[in-house]
C-alpha cells in the first residue's frame, strides 16, 4: 500500500480510497495505492503554498537547490536497479529499456537541471527613457501541478521535476493511475535528497483528482503530458485563474523514406522507432510515407524485423517488447486494427492478441499494414501502440503537404542519403522535432513538444526555464528620488 505525501508526510487519502494498478505482464494486482480525493488536494495545494513562501525555499541559494537535484540524481542511480524492475512490473517495458533509457534519462534530467540552478539570469536591458535603469528578473511561477501519463512515468516525472524546482517553483505531482508506482519511489528519494516539507507534493489517484488539481485557483501552472483529449480538457479547466499551461499530447510522426535511402538501415531505425516501448510512445513513427519505387522492398524488410522481436514479460531478458499497459487499451489498438482490415488496408504480419503462455497479459503481436491510404483511422489517429502503416507517394513535391495534412505536429522523421532533401523537408515539415536518418530520442538539453494539436510550449533545455519562470522588469529612475 502506497501513501500520498504532503507538507511532508506520508498519509493515506482523507476519505481512505485506494484504487490497485496492475502487473500488465500478466494481469494480477501488483500493488494498492491512496487516491487522492478533493480535500487532498486541497492540503496539498497549500502545503506547496506555504512552503513557496517559507524563506527556507524561497531564500534558498541558487547553489544549494543544485544540490539537491544533483543529490536526486545520484539516489536514483543508487537505487538504479530497484527503480528500474518497480518500473517493468508496473508499466511493463522491457527491464533493459527500464535500466539503460528510464533510469538514466531520470537522472540526467536531474544533473541537466541542477546545472541551470546557478545560470537562471536576467539581463540589463537598454529602454529608451533617459536617466532610467531596467533589468528583469525570472521568478518562479508558484505552485506547480505536475501530472503525468503511463508510457514513461519515471522519466516523465523527472522531466517536470527537475526544471520547475530549479526555477524555485514548489510541486504537487500527480502520476497516471496505470503506473503510479516508480513516480512514489521518486518522491521518496527526493525527501531522502532533503528537499524542504511541502516543496515536492505526491498524489496518487485517477482524472478526478487530476481535474481537482487543474481546476484549482491556488494553483499557479500545470504541466501536463497526456491525451489531446485531456489537454482540451486542461485548457478549459484553467480558465478561473488563468494558470500557465505546458501540454505535450498527442503525435501522429511521419517517416518519410525517400527512393534513396539505405533501406536496411531505415528498416532497422524505423522498426524501433515505431516500436520502440511497444510503440506507447508519443513521437513514435506510426505512418510510413514511402517512395513507391521501395514500397514493397520496404514494407516486406519492416514486416519481417518486426515478426522477429520477441514479445513477453519485461522482466524475461530474452524480451524485445513488452505487453502493453493495460486491457483497455489493448482492446484500443485492436479496433484500429479492425478498423484498417475493414477499410482495405493489406495485414502484412501481427494483427492480434498473443496467445500461449502470454495469454494473461497485455500482449499484441507486432502489426503491419500495406496499401494504407490518408483517409483510414489508422493513418490518421494516435494508435499508441506495435502497429505500422505504410503508405506511398510518387511525387516528392506531394510529401510535405501529405506529411503535414494532420492535426498533430509532435514529431517528424526523414531517411535519405541526400542532404538537400533532408534539411529541405526538415525546414518544411510541422513538427518539434525532427529526425534525420535515426530513430525519435529525447535529451534534457534540446527541445521537445509539439506544433498545433501536439500541446503548448516546450519542456527540457532553456525552454523548460521560459516554461517554469515569470519575467519581471524593474525601472529605477536614476534622477533622484
Ligand atoms: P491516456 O489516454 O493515455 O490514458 P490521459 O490523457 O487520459 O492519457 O491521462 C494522462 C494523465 O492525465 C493521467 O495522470 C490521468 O489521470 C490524468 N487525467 C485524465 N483526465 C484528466 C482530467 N480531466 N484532468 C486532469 N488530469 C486528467
């Protein structure tokens, strides 16, 4: 039984709640969890509140909040290996992904922003009234509502961890209710860390308390990473106060395999970067525009990499991919799946639950589709999950219009030898990020989020201190008073 942590404290919810997460691997109840109710939230609101205000954060030195974070980092390599199995058992993703993706990504995130502490400047800045000094200032924005989505909950909650408390802001992170398990794990080595009561808050609960938490006027900013549905929701929700809001939702990643790329080497970039975490990822590659002259060479060489990745239990180290997260959204990716075969798409390989041995979990057998057109759902929607549409151009000039005719703008990919053609496209194409001849990668020092309906604003290098400070410009009169 986990407990909430507020002001400080480990405590069960007010009300007694709990709800349980699953072993996705094979179905069982892993472990029980307090949820959080509105009264909860409330105490931990004002636990972020009060300890924003209390000198010992507030007065803090740039320094010695370095210290803390780099101090993170460190536990979490400590406890590396635990952390790592908690995150398989509860997520699901394949122990070596866990070890050398999750926990790592975790703790750099912390050293990243542990280094900006001391480096959060203003600047002196040359107004044009005479005798007059301006300089700004970046202050935090206050409470911080952090709440996170299932697919990379340990390396997720660091990404918003990290920048809002080396920008001074105080938190209350809540992890999806799928797989709260590693983010707890998390806020406990941030106590051990020694961080001040009340400056790192944990509620674990559903929507119910992650809408409380949107909707509350204390509240200074959210930071959500989740469903375009829910971001729509986020939007409205902030409203009263107008809170700052950061969203990273949905994608729909092109990947663009120009007639001359090195098709082995884009078989092999774009089977991990469509399948990578079973393809619950939101960059992931998941519609496949090829030069029609390839198509078939490519769309046989995907289906077989594919069908050779070994699916079972995260934990088996002989596993490629994992299950996915949970029953409900295995049933999710099985009716996009119909809904393709229904509407004309070729099933190449996959296109169903794993049965055997791996029938008590959440397994899908990789999936690829042929002849997919635009105007199939699974071209598309965000599938979220082991499913591969290929589709075919025959003119280049047609691509950037194909590529960009969605309404999300995460993330983009293109493989070709041809320099011109790649930073061409690059240029072109909607998207936060692209990449060129290589698989999708986040790193705490560059940017990630998304154009249109992929979210609002950017997490991870400067752009994550724009996200978690206020600019405030001071004028003095140099003239005498
Ligand atoms: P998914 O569809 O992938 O499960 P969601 O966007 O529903 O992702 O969930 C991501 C996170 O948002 C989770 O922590 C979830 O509990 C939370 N959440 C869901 N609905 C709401 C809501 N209406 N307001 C705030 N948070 C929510």
């Amino acid at each position: 039984m986990t407990d909430l942590f507020i002001g400080g404290k480990w405590c069960p919810a007010d009300s007694g709640a709990t709800f349980t997460t699953l072993n996705p691997a094979d179905g069982s109840v892993f472990e029980e969890c307090a949820e959080a109710g509105v009264t909860d939230v409330d105490r931990a609101v004002a636990a972020a509140r009060a300890a924003l205000n209390d000198p010992t954060w507030a007065d803090m030195p740039a320094h010695a909040r370095a210290r803390l974070l780099w101090r993170v980092a460190d536990l979490i390599e400590e406890v590396g290996d635990e952390l790592a199995e908690l995150e398989t058992r509860d997520n699901g993703q394949p122990l070596g992904i866990a070890r050398s993706v999750t926990v790592p990504g975790a703790a750099e995130h912390f050293r990243y922003f542990a280094g900006w502490c001391t480096k959060i400047e203003g600047s002196v800045l040359p107004v044009a009234f005479p005798d007059t000094l301006h300089y700004t200032r970046r202050e935090p924005v206050g409470v911080c509502a952090l709440i996170t989505p299932w697919n990379f909950p340990l390396m997720i909650a660091a990404w918003k961890l990290a920048p809002a408390l080396a920008c001074g802001n105080t938190v209350v992170v809540k992890p999806a209710e799928q797989t709260p398990l590693s983010t707890v794990m998390l806020v406990e080595l941030m106590e051990r860390a020694g961080f001040p009561p009340g400056v790192v808050n944990l509620l674990t609960g559903g929507p119910a308390t992650g809408a409380a938490l949107a909707e509350h006027p204390d509240v200074d900013k959210v930071s959500f990473t989740g469903s375009t549905a829910v971001g729509r929701k986020l939007v409205h929700a902030s409203a009263g106060n107008l809170k700052r809001l950061t969203l990273e939702l949905g994608g729909k990643t092109p990947s663009i395999i120009a007639a001359d790329a090195d098709i082995d080497a884009a078989v092999a970039g774009n089977v991990q970067g469509a399948l990578f975490n079973s393809g619950q990822v939101c960059a992931a590659y998941s519609r496949f525009y090829v030069d029609r002259r390839r198509a078939d060479e490519f769309t046989e060489k995907m289906a077989a990499a594919a069908s050779a990745l070994r699916l079972g239990p995260g934990l088996d180290p002989a596993s490629q991919l994992g299950p996915l997260v949970s029953e409900e959204h295995l049933a999710k990716v099985d009716s996009y799946v119909r809904g393709a075969q229904d509407e004309g798409a070729e099933l190449v390989t996959g296109g169903r639950r794993a049965d055997g041995p791996l029938s008590s979990g959440f397994f899908y057998e990789p999936t690829v589709f042929a002849g997919v057109t635009e105007s199939m759902a699974v071209a598309r929607e965000e599938v979220f999950g082991p499913v591969i549409p290929v589709l075919s151009y025959d003119d280049p000039d047609e691509i950037v219009d194909r590529a960009n005719n969605s309404e999300y703008g995460l993330a983009a990919s293109i493989w070709t030898r041809d320099l011109s053609t790649a930073h061409r496209l690059a240029a072109k194409v909607r998207a936060g990020a692209v990449f060129i001849n290589m698989i999708h990668v986040p790193d705490a020092a560059t940017t990630w989020g998304g154009f249109k309906a992929s979210g609002w604003g950017r997490e991870m290098g400067p752009y994550a201190i724009d996200a978690y400070t206020e600019v405030k410009g001071v004028w003095t009169h140099l003239g005498g008073a």
